[in-house]
C-alpha cells in the first residue's frame, strides 16, 4: 500500500510539473499571456531584487492579463503596469521594499495635488471671478450629497437630558431628529453665568478611538464653555450613540456623508434659533474626519463666521472615509478639492492646525499660500491662518487645541483669563472627565430611543431611494 501511495505522489508531482510547464509554453493571445497576481509579484521580486509585502487573500483569484509585457526597464513602471488594472498599488515603505495595498482614490502624490489646486487657481484670478466659481459649486454640492431640496425638518422637539453643573461650565446631553426617526446625538458645554448672547461652536468628533466621550475632546468642549462659548461636540453618522440605530459599517457606506452634514444643518437650525446665541459669532471645529466635515460645512452654510479644520485639509488627500469623499462632492464645478473648499470659507476667519506625520505635512508650502492668496481677494489675509507643528501626530492634543483657543479668544472676544493660570498658561485641570454613559442621551443601554426610531442601514436608504445602487 505504502508503494503505491509513493507511485501515485510522483505521477501527481509529475502531472502539477509538467502543468506548469505547459503554462509557460502555451503563453499566447488566445488566453491574454494570463498569470495569476501571486505568480507576477514572485516574478517582480526575482527580476528587480526587491521585496513586496502582501497577505494571500490580497492576491487571492487575481489574475494579470498579458503579464510579462508589463514588465518594464523600471520597477515602479512595472508595477504600476501591473497593478493598476486590478485597482491596486504598492506603498514604497524604504528603498527596496513596497507595501501591496488597494487603490486609494482619495490618496495622491504631493506633487499631483499641488499641480491639481495650480489649475483650479488657474480658473480666477480675482474676487469678481472666484466669487462667481464658488456661486457655481455651492449648489451642486448639495444636489452632490441629495440634499437638494432639503428634506422636510421633522416637527419635533429635541430630547434633553438632566443638566451636570461643573467648575465654570454645564453639561446636558441634547439629540435632534434630522429625518423621521434618525437623530443626532451631543452634549452640549455651556458657560455659567453669562450675560448677553452667547458665542457657538460645532464641535464634530473625528476618527479617534472612543469617539466624542475621549477625554482630550471633553476638555477641549468644557475650556471653550469655561471661556464664554457654548460647544456642542456631536456624533458622526453610525458614530458615537449613533450606533444605537446603525452598524459601525455603516458609516464606511457613502451615504454617511449626506446623513451627518444633514446633521450639521439641522445643528445651526436649532442653535441659531435660541435666543441666547449670537449668531454672529458661530463657529465649527473638527479634527480628522470631522476637520473635514468642518470644510464642507463652511463651504455650504453662511451661517457659519469662524472655521478651524484641525490636522485635516490637504490638496493631495481627499479623506480616507467615505464620510469625507463617498458622495460626489469633489465632482462639483468641474472638479475641486478640500482645498478650494476650505477657500469658500473667505474672508470669514479661518484656522489650519496640521503636524509634520500625516497628509497635512506640507500645508506650509503650497495649501496655505494658495489660502493665503484667496483672502487676498478680500483684503483678509490676516484672516486666515496655519498654524504648523512639525514634530506632532495625527490628533487633537494640547498643542493643537491651544492655537484654537488662541484663534476663538482673538476673533470670538472669549475670556480667555477664566482658562489660564497666573503664568498666562492654558489649565485644562479644572475640567470634569465624565464617564461615557454619562455622556448618553437614550439611556446605558439605549432604553430611551424612542419607538419611531430608524433601525438599520436598510430603512435609511428608504429616506434615501435616489441613493441605492443599481
């Protein structure tokens, strides 16, 4: 029996070898010179000495029509040859050694970005022409995300929670529904003992672990409140207690983009209509995702007098969440970006804060010239500002929100003495950390959601039906 299980192992191996070998030499138009992915990037690595890092399911049932002539002289060439078909590309970690990863549509080379903002500035050349561009995309950025008409404003009033009191500042959990049964979820930091009307500043949570209840985002909404403004910090569509009603994999569906800036709008209806807010002093102020939220909100909505896009705006990165890019907003006026966007925004006060790790490296050299040049247009170059930490990350630390501090005291008039100790430093220790369920506005465990509530991806779309796939 062991004889015959050693004869049938050779016949195999001899069948698989000479299969193989009959691949090779049958290579012809008939079946496109086909190779499967796997056996190409083994080929790329022998011929150029260079190591490509991949999983199997990466390459897995891929196959590279006519492989060998995509192969050229240079490695880059090659792959690029290679790849693109299958929507694929390779980080070049080191010299020598590449990183397979799916094709991001929303992350450019520097270079091409900078060569994209240059012939969109080509477009205008001064404040008569800029302004009939920007009266031509802010239209179709809401026919982009199907908020063109609006829909209908639910005849409802907002839940809100029991009010926390705390040093120099409140705390009550508030949600709006935006759509029949959908609603917006936030805390709102409110000032003690005030007098008159009252600054506002959206507070949008980006992509950080732990969502709108991290501490850094507690402190940063409770100094703005201890400095004289009200700050709503607000959940991100299927984000946060959003995720009572959808699935975290739901805010990765593009839709998620026309859901929270709805969001956003039904926030300033609410707050622009109290009698307590100054409506010439409302600002916005998101990190990461939600900086680009903030972008957008500020290019739609002239309510809006003060925007601060924290590590976010790049002209070679367009937002790597389809919350940031999933609807066709960057399709709009012929093609834009985050950058000509964000310069909607003019001469309304403008800050950048960007760090020296993420897409907002070079903002310095090319993105905020280019800013720099449209307020020109107005005569407000001072109005917009950079604010550049080199040696930082990709977050929302002290450093980052000690320049918005800076930017709302000097353009919001805040207190900005009520927040700083005898030295003239910011003391953030005054503020409460709140546990997350504290932060809830439907209860621990969603107990409170009221019975009409959406439930499901699904039951959105309804709301939606111009927006499912074909």
């Amino acid at each position: 029996m062991s004889r015959y299980f050693k004869y049938l192992v050779m016949f195999l191996t001899a069948c698989l070898l000479n299969a193989n070998s009959l691949s090779a030499q049958t290579q012809n138009t008939d079946n496109l010179y086909k190779k499967t992915l796997s056996e190409v990037l083994k080929d790329i690595q022998t011929r150029f000495k260079v190591q490509i890092k991949y999983s199997e399911p990466q390459v897995k049932d891929k196959w590279v029509n006519y492989a060998d002539w995509r192969f050229r002289a240079d490695v880059d060439e090659t792959l690029a040859n290679v790849l693109t078909p299958l929507d694929m590309k390779v980080n070049k970690e080191k010299t020598g050694v590449y990183k397979l990863k799916e094709y991001e549509y929303y992350r450019w080379e520097v270079q091409d970005g900078w060569a994209y903002l240059d012939g969109l500035a080509s477009k205008y050349h001064d404040k008569a022409s800029w302004e009939k561009r920007k009266d031509s995309i802010k239209p179709q950025l809401y026919q982009a995300l199907q908020l063109s008409p609006l829909p209908a404003k639910p005849n409802s009033k907002p839940i809100i929670t029991l009010k926390r009191v705390f040093d120099g500042y409140s705390v009550e959990n508030i949600a709006l529904e935006i759509l029949p049964g959908v609603w917006i979820n936030g805390s709102l930091y409110k000032p003690l003992n005030t007098k008159g009307k009252i600054p506002f500043v959206l507070s949008p949570d980006g992509h950080w672990e732990k969502q709108r209840y991290r501490a850094d985002c507690q402190i940063r909404c409770a100094t703005i409140a201890r400095m004289g403004a009200m700050a709503f910090s607000y959940d991100l569509f299927a984000w946060g207690e959003s995720m009572l009603q959808f699935k975290y994999e739901d805010h990765r569906r593009s839709l998620a983009q026309t859901v929270q800036t709805l969001g956003g709008i039904r926030i300033l209806d609410y707050f622009t209509s109290l009698k307590e807010t100054d409506t010439n002093r409302v600002g916005i102020s998101g990190g990461s995702g939600a900086g680009s939220h903030s972008i957008l909100m500020t290019a739609m909505d002239a309510r809006i007098k003060l925007s601060a896009p924290v590590v976010a705006m790049s002209s070679y990165f367009y937002g790597g969440c389809p919350c940031e890019s999933g609807m066709p907003i960057h399709q709009c006026g012929g093609g834009t970006d985050n950058v000509e966007l964000a310069a909607m925004a003019a001469p309304r006060p403008q800050l950048l804060v960007s760090d020296g790790s993420d897409w907002t490296a070079h903002t310095p050299e090319h993105d905020f010239p280019y800013l720099q040049k449209m307020y020109g247009y107005y005569g407000a170059e001072n109005k917009v500002e950079n604010v550049h930490l080199p040696t930082e990350k990709h977050d929302f630390g002290i450093n980052k929100r000690i320049a918005l501090y800076d930017f709302l005291i000097k353009n919001f008039k805040l207190n900005g003495a009520a927040v700083k100790d005898k030295a003239g430093k910011y003391d953030e220790s005054k503020v409460t950390i709140e546990k997350e369920n504290a932060l809830y506005v439907f209860g621990d465990k969603g107990e409170k959601l009221p019975k009409n509530a959406v439930m499901g991806f699904e039951n959105l779309e309804k709301l939606f039906p111009q927006s499912k796939t074909k």
